[in-house]
C-alpha cells in the first residue's frame, strides 16, 4: 500500500493565489514527511519539495490543484499540504 498514489484535489484558496510565501511553506512542510510528494495542475506534475516548481504552476485563486503522494505517512502529508492549498488567508 505505501509504494501506491494517493491523490487528492484542493482548489486554491487565497485570494493571490500560490505566491512565493505559500509555496515555501509547503516546500516546509512536505520536508518534514517521508513520503514522496508531487503536485499537479493539468496534468504537469512537479516535485511539492521545490518552490520553483510549484511556481511554475501559476495557480492563481480558484486553481484546482492535486496532491500525490506515496510513502508511509502519505494520507497525511496530502491532509497537510491541502490544508495550505485552500487556505483563504494570504
């Protein structure tokens, strides 16, 4: 089971959507996780442990996002990460 995907779609929440302050905490975050972690939008997917890559998805508010993840604390590291994606607050 932790060698499958798990993947979960967020929508972004704030209001200036995935800037640079809300990537790196999730690069933070998704650091504190063993689970590999990918992140993507329209079928690009990139590395949730790069804040250039997440960058590069230009999601602005209301982009739908996905989270994949596998590895022993996989369900949580998504649970995590959503949490940030949807947050309303910049």
């Amino acid at each position: 089971m932790a060698d499958e995907w798990i993947e979960q779609d967020f929508v972004v929440g704030r209001e200036l959507g995935m800037h640079a302050r809300p990537s790196g905490e999730l690069v933070t975050l998704a650091a504190g996780f063993a689970a590999e972690i990918e992140i993507g939008r329209d079928g690009e997917w990139v590395s949730g442990r790069s804040v250039l890559s997440i960058l590069s998805l230009a999601a602005t508010q209301g982009t739908r996002l996905s989270i994949r993840s596998r590895g022993s604390d996989a369900r949580e590291a998504i649970r995590a990460l959503g949490a940030v994606i949807a947050a309303a607050t910049d």
